[in-house]
C-alpha cells in the first residue's frame, strides 16, 4: 500500500476545471513545425485558467487565464523525453495549435533522450495536462537542488554534485531520490522556465461540456472519493484497487482500478462512443480488456453532482498497455519501451499511433 507514498508530491493544485465544447468542423492540415502558432476566430475561442501550484517556493507563475480555439480534444500519453515521437505523432493528427487542445497525461520526462525538449515543445504547442509521477519526482528534485546550498553552488559541476549528493544520501528529503538516477540531472539541467511550466500542471483536469463530462489524470482515481478529495499523490501513482479499498501502485494484488470503476459507472448515459464508434488499427485482446468480477461493489464514485460518471482519461500503466474502456481510456502504450505513442482524438473516439524506438528497459 501506500504508506508514506502521499508524501512524495510537492502538492500540485489537485483539480482544474475547463469548460468545453466543440464546432461542427474540423481542420486537419499538418503542421510543418511544433511551434507554428495559428490565428484563428475569437470567437471560437474557450478560455482555461491557468493553476497555481502551493509548496514550491521557486519561481511559481501566477495565476492567469489562456485562451484556446474550440476543436478537437487530443489526450497524448507518455511521452517520457520522446521529443521526435511526440512531434511525429503531432504531424500525423494534423494538430492546429490555437484550434485543438492539446491534453498531456502526464510523464513528459523521464527514461528517455530529450525531457527538456519534450518541455519546451509542449509549452510552444500550448499544451494544457496533468502531473506524471516521474514529472513529480523531477520537480521536488529541482527544488530541492535550488534550495539547498551545497547542491545549489555545484549545479552547473556534474562531478562535484555527485560528490555532495553522495556525502549526504542519508539524509535526502523523499525515500525515492536515487542519486544514481536520471531524474537529478534532468533537475539539475532544467531552466526556470521549463519548471514553472512542468510544476504548474495539476494532478487532475476536469473538462465540463454540453452532457459531457471528461478527467485528465495521470495514474487513475480511487473509486470511494469523489473528485475534490482525491488525493493528488496517488491518483499521480495508483494501479490497483486492493480488496480493502485502498489504492495501491503495484498490480500484485486486487483488481485494476479502471475494471472497478467501469463496473460501478456504466449506465447508457455516460458512454464514450454516442453516435460514432470506436476507430483503431488496434487488435484488442479480449482477455486484457474483459472485466472482471470483484468484491468491492461497495465502492461508490461520489460524482459531484455530476449526472453521469465522467469519462477518465489517464497514462502511467505501460505494461497493460493501450485500455480502451466503456469509461476509461488508458494511453500509456510503452513509447519509451520501444512500442507506440498514442493520442486519442475526441470526439471522433479514433486512436492514432507512431512507432517508437526502444530507448529504457522494460520494467
């Protein structure tokens, strides 16, 4: 279970609220680079505040408000640093900036080549998403660089902050600071501009449209909360849902979060697909996706006031892969195993894919 595990997140603004809702038509001509930025009709436009982050103290963005053009929603899963990949799979859906909103799932760093350039091109593409776990870890690293006064003079000396970290190991703030671990580097790397934009994501993205109701979140929620006592640690970490109830990240025991959420929110209202159907090149294994049996029905979603479940959307479950649900849709497909990115594009419900090479170990 989790134990001290909430304690691993600097505490990111939990929720975020969007409203949404979509023209009749679509563009879909290809960008010819990620920081195109395209004019467009204002009053076309729907408008997201941007969220403060509380227990950083390091260069924190205020609060201000960003407008976007009304178009397709695309949900992207992990990137992990897979800069070509992200900007390939963009290419390919034909993304419009200023006309799209571009929704990341979290885990834009980490195992991969490029996690700064992952940064900076999600900021010039005016993507909006939510907080991945590796994101969280990064972010508390450079905190902590920047703060603390050995580790903040030796920052530009890669040996020499070796050395300090490994003088004081023992006495390091969080029990998954690695300092043999890529995640310090990428801190240690990273400009204030990049982490006010990576610091500044949510743990959740609640999008509010006409009888739609979507959630951006990296990990998955837990079933017996509702939306506003969701705790950001764990929605940024959890896989399972133990018999007990609890929340637990690893997959040894209990049931998959999202068979128990599918299980108590499906009724005819809250569907992805309404009128169009579901289009993926895809081959769905039947055993992977059936869900299962469990002993926790008494676990009830408290909707906040919602009239239906919302739809989830979420990443960080590479190794079940791609989980296309009645409720849930689960993106992480292994980019940075060497397997596929994988956006989803709604409302037209159609995943897109682009290969990857393998740059980390499976784990």
């Amino acid at each position: 279970m989790y134990g001290s595990m909430s304690d691993l997140s600097d505490k990111p603004s939990l929720i975020k609220s969007v409203q949404f809702s979509l023209p009749n038509s679509y563009h879909t001509d290809a960008i010819d680079s990620y920081n195109i930025n395209v004019s467009g009709n204002s009053e076309n436009e729907l408008e997201v505040e941007s969220f403060e982050i509380s227990g950083a103290n390091i260069g924190v963005s205020n609060p201000s408000s960003i407008k976007y053009q009304k178009g397709r929603l695309l949900f992207v899963g992990d990137i992990h640093g897979c800069l070509d990949e992200f900007l390939e799979l963009m290419k390919k859906v034909g993304y419009r900036k200023g006309q799209d909103t571009l929704v990341l799932l979290g885990d834009l760093v980490g195992k991969g080549p490029s996690p700064h350039g992952v940064i900076r091109a999600a900021k010039d593409l005016g993507a909006i998403g939510v907080r991945g776990n590796h994101d969280d870890l990064v972010i508390r690293w450079f905190v902590f660089l920047h703060q603390n006064e050995r580790t903040r003079v030796c920052l530009d000396d890669q040996d020499k902050l070796g050395e300090v970290l490994s003088d004081i190991k023992h006495s390091l703030p969080y029990h998954d600071f690695k300092i043999k671990k890529e995640h310090v580097q990428i801190a240690r790397k990273m400009t204030k501009e990049e982490f006010e934009y990576l610091s500044n994501l949510p743990a959740m993205i609640h999008f509010k449209g006409n009888n739609t109701s979507l959630i951006a979140v990296h990990a998955g929620l837990d079933p017996r909360k509702k939306l506003s006592d969701q705790d950001s640690a764990v929605v940024m970490r959890m896989r399972n849902i133990l018999e007990n109830g609890e929340p637990d990240e690893k997959r040894k025991s209990g049931s998959a979060w999202f068979e128990i959420y599918n299980t108590i929110s499906s009724n005819p209202t809250s569907s992805l697909s309404g009128e169009s159907h579901l289009k993926s090149d895809i081959s769905k294994n039947d055993n992977e996706n059936k869900i299962s049996a469990t002993s926790s029905s008494n676990l009830i979603m408290n909707s906040d006031g919602l009239a239906s479940y919302p739809i989830v959307f979420y990443g960080h479950d590479a190794k079940r892969g791609l989980q296309l649900h009645e409720n849930t849709v689960g993106l992480d497909s292994g980019c940075v195993y060497g397997r596929k990115l994988s956006v989803y594009i709604y409302p037209q419900n159609e995943v897109v894919q682009v290969d990857c090479p393998g740059y980390a170990p499976v784990e």
